[in-house]
C-alpha cells in the first residue's frame, strides 16, 4: 500500500491539536496529582493497588504518558517520517493509561472517556498519516482478481 507522504494537512493539523491537548492534560495532571494532593480523588479508590497515595501514578502520567506526547510532536515539528509511528504509540499510550487507570480504581468518569476519545483520534490520525487511506475497502486487486477468474473459467 503506498505511503501518503506528506499527509493532507488535516491530519497533520490533528495530530497537532490531540497531542497537545494530551501532552497539556498529563502534565496538569501530574502537577494536580503530585503536588496538588490527588486533585481531590478519594484514596479510596486505590485500595486494593501497589500505590498508596497519587504521587506515582502522576508522576507516571507526566513521564510515560506525557512524555511520548512530547517525543511525537517534537518529532513532527522537526518533520521526521517517524513521527506519524510515535504518535500512533502516544495515542495508544493513552488509551492503556485509561484502561489501567479504570482497571485499578474501579470508577468510570466522562473524563475517562474524553481521554480515551482523544487517544483514539489521534492513533487514527498517525494510522492515516501512515499511510493506511485512501485505498477503498472494496477495490480488487487486480492481479487476485484475474487469478480469481482463471479458477473458475479453468482458462489461463
């Protein structure tokens, strides 16, 4: 399949947008987290977990979550091919962070939905970057297809 290289400035323009806005939200969130007292969040709803209190999960959220935010639009300002690969990896991170965080706490929040929503806008941004659209579902290839034929005609 051929590469669409440079994307149509839509998806570049997403991209843009759903990793900062990610990149934005780790790094608040693990200011909020870390030196912000939990933001509020019952300790409660850690129990059970390794973690005793917020100040690893933010800090993991800054680093791990943010961080691969960061790589992807650096590396999309700096205008490598390699970007469009991090950022499917940064969307991707976000959307475990999302699972992992329910999986533990055990609580759903409209929050845990937008995040997991902008994670995946911005791996289906990276995927089309990449290359995968705007081959039709439906196309035959033609090679298969004459194959295809030649079986059932038994004609070559």
């Amino acid at each position: 399949m051929p590469s669409v290289y440079p994307p149509p400035r839509a998806w570049r323009i997403g991209l843009y947008v759903t990793a900062w806005f990610n990149l934005l939200s780790a790094l608040v969130g693990m200011v909020g987290l870390t030196a912000g007292g939990g933001l509020g969040i019952p300790l409660e709803w850690l129990k059970g977990s390794v973690f005793t209190s917020y100040f690893w999960p933010g800090v993991i959220l800054g680093i791990v979550v943010g961080g691969i935010q960061a790589v992807a639009l650096a590396a999309q300002y700096g205008g490598y091919r390699l970007s469009w690969g991090l950022h499917a990896a940064a969307g991707l991170t976000m959307m475990i962070w999302i699972f992992v965080e329910i999986a533990i706490m055990l609580v759903w929040s409209p929050l845990h939905g937008i995040y997991f929503a902008t994670g995946l806008i911005q791996t289906t941004f990276a995927v089309l970057a990449l290359g995968a659209w705007p081959t039709p579902f439906l196309r035959r290839d033609p090679i298969r297809a004459r194959v295809a034929e030649t079986r059932q005609t038994g004609r070559r």
